[in-house]
C-alpha cells in the first residue's frame, strides 16, 4: 500500500512537470507564429509525444503546427485537425484560438475550392472574433467565398458588415475592404456604386503611401469603365494606374530598357537621354548598369574626359552595389547568429526552468513522503491506542462482571442470613412472609404482635441493617415507635397481605397507610416515589 502510494506521487509530479514545460514550448511556438513559421515549427518538435497530449494543448498543437505549414507554403489539403480543434477550444471558452481556428480551415478550403464550407468557418468564427481586424478580415473573408461561389448578393452584405469595424483597423486595411464592397458592387451589376467605393479605396490607399495598391484600384476602375463602354474613362484611369505603378518600381527599368533598345538601333543620343534618366534611378545596380552603358557610349564618340567621370562613376556605383552586398551578407550572418544566441537563452531558460520544477517536484515528493511517514506512525499510534483502550475497556467490564457476581452471592448469603435470623423471631410464625411459608386468612391466624414481639423484630431490623430504626429515627424525627415497627416490617419484606392481618385491616387500608406516613411523616409529595422503594434504598 505505501509503494503504490510514493509511485501514484511520483506519477503526478511527474505529469505536473510535464505539462507546465509542454505549456512553455506551446507559447514561445505561439510567440512566433506570425512572423517566423519556421521557428514556430521548430519549438513544436521540443514537445514529445504530441500525439498523446490532452484535448487543450493538442488542439493548440494541431493549430500552431497547421498554420506554421500553411505560411511556409504548404498545401493542406483536409481541415480535419483544425475542425477539431475549434470543437475543443469552445469547450474551453478560448474565443481567441476559436476563431484564429475558423478562419485557417475557412482558408483550407478557400485554397481547396471549397467555398461553401470555407464561408461556414468564416461565419462561425465571427461572433469569438476578439478584436476588429481579426472580426473585419472573417467577414472580408467570407464575402470573397460567397463571390467565388456565385453568390454576390450575399456577398456584397458580408462586405457591408466589414464596414461596423473599420474605424479600429489600419488604412491599407480599410482601403481593402472599400475595394472589396467596389468588387461586390461589379459583380451585381451596379457599376457606379463599384466605382464609387474604389475611389474610396484609392483615398486611403493614398493616404497610406501604397502606390502599388493604388495603381490595382485604379486598373479595377478603368476594367469597369471599359465594360460601361466609357473608352475616354477607361483610359484617364488606365494612366494614373500606369503613373503610379511606375512611379517608384517599373520607372527606371522602362528607361534601362528604352536606352538599350537605342543603343542597339545606333540612336546615340536617344540612348544617352534614357541612360541619364536611368542613372537617377534610387535602384543601384540599375545606376551601375547604366553607367556602364554611359561609358561604352561616350567610348564610340571619343569623348576621353567623358569616358574618365563615367567609369569612374561606374567603379562608385560598383563598389557600393558590393559594400551593400557584403553589407547584407554581414547583416544576414548577424541575423542568424542573433537567432542562435536568441535559441542559446531559450534553451538556457528552458534548462533553468526544468531544474525548478524538477527540485519542485522532489521537493513535493519528499514532502509528500515525509508526510506519508508521519501519517503512517500516527495512524498507527491511534490503532494501538485504540486496542489498548479496548483492552482496558474489556477488563473493565470483567472486573465489574466478577463485581457483581461477588454482590449477587453476598445478596444471596444475606438473604439467607435474613431468613434464618426472622425464623428465629418468636413472632415468625405470626408472619408467613418472614419465613417464606404460605397462609391462609383465616379468623384464627389473625394476631396482634405483642410488644415484645415488635421490640424484638426492631433490634433484628437494626442487626441486618446496620442500625435502620435508630437512622430512621434521626433522619425523620416525626415518627412513633409504632410508625417505626412499621418502617420495619416494610423493610423486612412483609406482604401487604399479611400486614393487613397484623393490623386486622384491609390491604387497600395498608396501602392507604404507607401513602398518609410518606406525605405527613416523611414530607415528601412526589407520586411516582412510594414508602417501600425509600425505605430499601435507606
């Protein structure tokens, strides 16, 4: 019983210290989910035997691990684990990973073609959505899979509903959201609406600083514009979308591009006006190609100083595209040498952290043992002092057995004494209750006792009683010598029977006499107390 009650300790210690470290791993994986999927992974395989987890931090697991693969680029093809996930994180009431979950398996069967069920995740996950953006992006979310699923109508009002939380996200994401209520608007045949919310949406993306995103809304108007038949529209929106994309990204490849296609056609100068165009490119291995370029032309027109400042910006632009190679590389290298002493704390966390909860397991195990110990003596200290008093109480109770076996025989030699001292009273034969003998109530066995006779029976009284009519006496002054001869017969055991004949009176008299001599001689009221039960235990 005492090793299957240190192993079922050392059992739950152990599971304690398990737990509290599966925990640990579940979080830092959860701190970076985010941003570094493949760290997330990492940190996932420190937990052993995942597999047998319980429901809670499996279902973290299966969910950390799932969207981990997803950010990697991996295809997942079943949202089987996720759904039961989400399952056991409402048991729970975690509406944060409630709805992280629906809306990852709503994605699965977005990437899968599975619109309907991907929009059924993207609805349950709404109402556990635990801010605005997470809210915003469910409901964006399903508004795309109605839409795919050739539902706009209900579409566009999933989109409307993004519209409650927008004032609490960012600019690029209300730009999105604009954009998409503009998509919903097309695909209902309300083109002026749609334009109208993709001007909202280029607003905001201005706002921003996100010429990309701009020069996409502005791509979208003029398709819309195109399809309304308004070709001067079409192409006005066509152009700001070609301004702004080129504005910082296409523009000097355009001009590299446009100076190479004269060089190759022998239009030197035409060549020359794109090269300098190039070289104010913010790009620098376009400035450096360009320079190069700039120095072959002025080669073909011996133009010597020319030539000099063009390689030699050349060799600047050069020497800068390899400083910030190296530099990158040098920055790369620090990334991950700080990525390694990052895991080098982690690890040395971790370990510091096991040394705690494996002393704080030892120390509850050899708490637990002591007590164990001192529960154990204790218990069986009481046991033993439970048997001893059981003991004592048994003796006891022989002892009071032996007791009472002793008083029954010297009660039975009295008694025997008593009878053979009342057969020798001369009044004996007077009174059959004395001597145990039977006698009929006739007229001739009716007889006084004579003085002597109740003299003689008193002193027998006070012989076998230690002095009762002298005691009697004392304790209960108003009594006669005549009450006293009563009190003694009473005590002697006589029948009322037989003292009606000694009195040459009626039983019920007798009785009537012994009730009269308790209230007057005796003082005493109470009714369920008679003469003879005072006079025996007097």
């Amino acid at each position: 019983m005492k090793n299957d009650f240190l192993l079922f300790i050392i059992i739950l210690s152990f599971s304690a210290c398990t737990g509290r470290e599966t925990n640990y791993w579940l979080e830092q994986a959860e701190s970076h989910l985010n941003n570094k999927p493949d760290s997330t992974l990492i940190l996932l395989r420190k937990i052993n035997n995942p597999d047998k987890l319980a429901n809670y931090p499996k279902a973290k697991y299966n969910l950390y691990h799932t969207v981990a693969e997803i950010q990697k680029g991996t295809r997942i093809r079943t949202d089987s684990l996720i759904s039961e996930a989400i399952d056991i994180f409402i048991a729970n009431n975690d509406s944060v990973n409630t709805s992280k979950a629906c809306f990852w398996a709503g994605l699965i069967n977005m990437n899968a073609d599975n619109y309907v069920r991907a929009d059924s995740f993207f609805v349950r996950g709404i109402p556990f959505a635990p801010d605005a953006t997470l809210r915003t992006r469910l409901y964006e979310y399903s508004g795309i899979s109605l839409l795919s699923n050739g539902k706009p109508e209900q579409a566009l009002q999933q989109h409307l509903q993004s519209l409650q939380d927008t004032a609490f996200i960012s600019i690029p994401g209300k730009a999105a959201v604009l954009a998409d209520i503009g998509q919903a608007y097309r695909y209902t045949g309300q083109p002026d609406s749609a334009i109208i919310y993709y001007q909202k949406a280029i607003q905001k993306s201005v706002e921003a600083g996100s010429t990309e995103q701009t020069a996409f809304f502005y791509e979208k108007i003029s398709d819309i514009e195109k399809e309304k038949g308004d070709i001067e529209s079409a192409t006005t929106a066509l152009k700001s979308a070609i301004d702004f994309g080129y504005r910082r990204t296409s523009y000097p490849y355009h001009m590299l591009a446009q100076a190479q296609i004269y060089i190759a056609a022998g239009e030197i100068d035409s060549a020359g006006i794109y090269l300098k165009n190039a070289i104010q490119s913010t790009n620098p291995y376009i400035a450096t190609r360009a320079y190069q370029l700039q120095a072959h032309l002025y080669e073909q027109g011996n133009k010597a100083e020319q030539i000099y400042y063009a390689w030699r910006n050349y060799r600047q632009s050069f020497n800068n595209i390899s400083g910030e190679v190296h530099s990158e590389i040098m920055k790369q290298r620090y990334q991950e040498e700080l990525l390694k002493n990052e895991n080098n704390e982690l690890k040395l966390k971790k370990k510091q952290q096991d040394i705690y909860l494996l002393s704080l397991c030892l120390a509850l195990i050899t708490a637990c043992t002591i007590w164990y110990i001192i529960y154990s003596r204790l218990r069986k200290k009481k046991i033993i002092s439970e048997q001893q008093l059981k003991e004592q109480e048994l003796k006891n109770q022989v002892a009071q057995l032996e007791k009472e076996r002793e008083l029954i025989s010297l009660r039975e030699r009295a008694t025997a004494l008593r009878e053979q001292l009342f057969r020798r009273l001369s009044a004996s034969q007077k009174i059959p209750s004395l001597t145990g003998r039977t006698k009929e109530s006739t007229e001739e066995s009716k007889s006084k006792l004579t003085t002597e006779e109740i003299e003689e029976l008193i002193q027998t009284v006070n012989e076998i009683w230690s002095g009762f009519a002298e005691r009697l006496k004392e304790t209960y002054p108003l009594l006669r010598t005549k009450d006293i001869a009563f009190c003694c017969l009473l005590k002697s055991g006589i029948s009322t029977k037989d003292l009606a004949s000694i009195y040459y009176i009626t039983p019920s008299a007798i009785s009537q006499k012994k009730a009269r001599m308790k209230r007057e001689k005796f003082g005493m009221e109470d009714e369920n107390l008679t003469l003879d039960e005072i006079l025996n235990t007097f």
